[in-house]
C-alpha cells in the first residue's frame, strides 16, 4: 500500500549530560525510577541538555527524507533513537516493517568475521532467513565490488569497502525502511552512483531517511526535508527550496572579508538573462538561457595587471530541479 506510514515520529526528546561521571550516576539514578515508576526524564538536570527536542513527523512508503542541519544538530542522534539503539527520554516512535541501517562506518559487522560471514548476520538482524540471504548472496557481493574480499576479515577492510558492504547488505536485502547517515560521502563517485540509483528503486516500495551535509545529494534524493538546529524542529516539509536555503543561510558570511590583501574589492555584481539590460539584478533566472555577468571593481593603481575567475557555488533552489535531473514516474 502507497501510502502506508511506516515511521511516525511523535514528540521525541533525548537527552545527554556533558559531564561523563555526571552522566554515569544520572544513569543509575533513571534506571532506578524506572523500575520504581517514578521517572522524571522530562526534566533537565545539571550538565543536561537536550540533543533532540520535540521532534515530530510521519514518512510513507515511497517518500525520502532528507534529514540536515549542523554538526551537532541532532541528526545522528535522531537516526540512532529510530534504530532502536538509543531510548528517547520522551515522546514515541511507530515503525513498520522490516528496518535497515547505515548510521555509522562498519557498524554492525563484527571485524573479525569475514565479510561472508558478516552478510548473513546482518540479513539474519533484519529477519532474513539463511536461505533468502543465499538468495540474495552474488547480488550482495557484486554490488558491493569485493569478490576478491569477501572471505577477507572485515577489519582488514577499508572504509570504503565496509560502506560498500554495509550498503550492498542494507539495500539489496530491501527493507521497508531504510536509515542512511553520512558514510555514502566515503565510497568514489561511481559507487555513489549506484547508490543513488539503488536508493531510487527502493523508494517504489520504502521509505528512506536520509542524513547528509551534502546539499547536492539531498536535493537529488530526497522529496522532502527536515531540517534541525539544537536538537529542535526548524523547518518540515516538501518545499526544498525553503529548507535548504534555511539551512544554508546558518553559514553565509556577509561582509566577512576571507582571503586577499585588500588592494582589489568588488563593489557590485549583477546577474541577468540575455535581453536584459543589466541596470538591477534578476533573481529568478530562466531556466536554459545565457546568464550575463556585470562585475564592478576597485584596484589598487600600483597592480598593473589583473585578471578575473568567476566561479558558481550552485545554491540549491528551485533550480535545481532542472540543474540536477531527476527521475519522474
């Protein structure tokens, strides 16, 4: 069923103390209140804060979400409660299916196994029997680019390969949820490539969520988008456009002077489409038309010679759905 909602995230908090002895006896102390009834998780106590803050929302079979923010925002520790490696202190999470997970580089292999080995255990975690998972061994294994490795221990792996197995086991094993962290940002861009395209068919009958600082590869993946700042909800919601540029105005530097001595400044710059005259700048560009650039400078009278490079730092808007194509159904 399309439509089905297979994860529903309802008010959702964690967490943690800064102080690690702190924290250890904070530990003693909840474990205690539990097993008497009387937990009081919704309140902070010295050294606490909370790393994810009242989160909410409800992802159906065939949507992905894009799940961003800054270092520390709360993403990871988020996929990790949806996991189940990690209890939220309040709210609750409803997952149907079978779930599989790319949260942290090698995660759930056991290093000393061979990576054989480590292909049924982790099909055997996801509630494969032994005879669907030698079912689905040679696509594992092919897609995974190993063949000469896989009877090697997984500790001797490199990252790339570990993400590439753990990818190959995750995606191919087809869960009904399908939990990505950054690790893809590790293998080459051919295997980026093939996740990408896997990650497409998935989305016919799963449903992914998808952590990266990659404005690019989310804007390619995912149709709708989460984006955290604190631990706390900022913007939900299908519009890209909006949640990206949210995301990416945390990081502009007006008026922040980065490189240079000073000699040469840019006074003004305008972008505009053929067949205008350049006297104000067009925001909203055209799609496939001749972009013209007026650049307005000061420099130094002892530089005799300069030259100019422009280069375009791509802002993921409303374009991007024409810049980066997309599969439609």
């Amino acid at each position: 069923m399309q439509d089905e909602v297979l994860v529903k995230v309802e008010g959702v908090s964690k967490k943690f103390c800064r102080d690690l002895k702190r924290s250890l006896w904070y530990g003693v102390k909840d474990i205690s209140s539990e097993l008497i009834g009387s937990s009081k998780s919704g309140q902070l106590r010295k050294n606490e804060f909370w790393a994810v803050d009242d989160v909410s929302f409800e992802l159906r079979r065939g949507e992905c979400l894009g799940l961003i923010g800054h270092n520390g925002a709360g993403k990871s520790t988020l996929l990790k409660i949806l996991n189940g490696l990690i209890k939220p202190d309040k709210g609750r999470i409803t997952m149907h299916g079978r779930i599989g997970a790319l949260i942290e580089l090698g995660a759930g292999f056991n290093p000393i196994l061979t990576g054989r080995e480590n292909i049924y255990n982790n099909g055997a975690v996801l509630g494969f029997s032994k005879k669907e998972i030698a079912a689905k061994f040679d696509a594992i294994v092919e897609f995974a680019e190993i063949d000469d490795f896989i009877d090697t221990p997984v500790q001797n792996y490199s990252s790339g390969m570990k993400v590439r197995l753990g990818f190959a086991v995750a995606a191919q094993m087809e869960p009904d949820v399908l939990l990505i962290d950054e690790v893809l940002a590790v293998g080459d861009i051919g295997f980026q490539t093939k996740c990408f395209n896997r990650i497409m068919e998935l989305l016919k009958g799963s449903a992914v969520i998808f952590v990266s600082h990659s404005m690019p590869m989310v804007g390619r993946l995912c149709n709708g988008l989460l984006l955290m700042d604190h631990g706390r909800e900022e913007y939900l919601g299908h519009n890209m456009a909006k949640g990206i540029d949210l995301y990416l105005e945390r990081f502009s530097q007006e008026g922040v002077q980065i490189l240079g001595s000073g000699k040469a400044e840019i006074l003004n710059l305008l972008l505009y489409p053929d067949g205008e005259n350049g006297n104000k700048e067009i925001l909203n560009m055209p799609a496939r038309k001749h972009i013209n650039v007026k650049v307005q400078i000061r420099v130094d009278k002892l530089i005799e010679k300069f030259s100019i490079a422009i280069g375009f730092l791509i802002k993921l808007c409303e374009a991007l759905h024409w810049f980066i194509p997309k599969e439609t159904n």
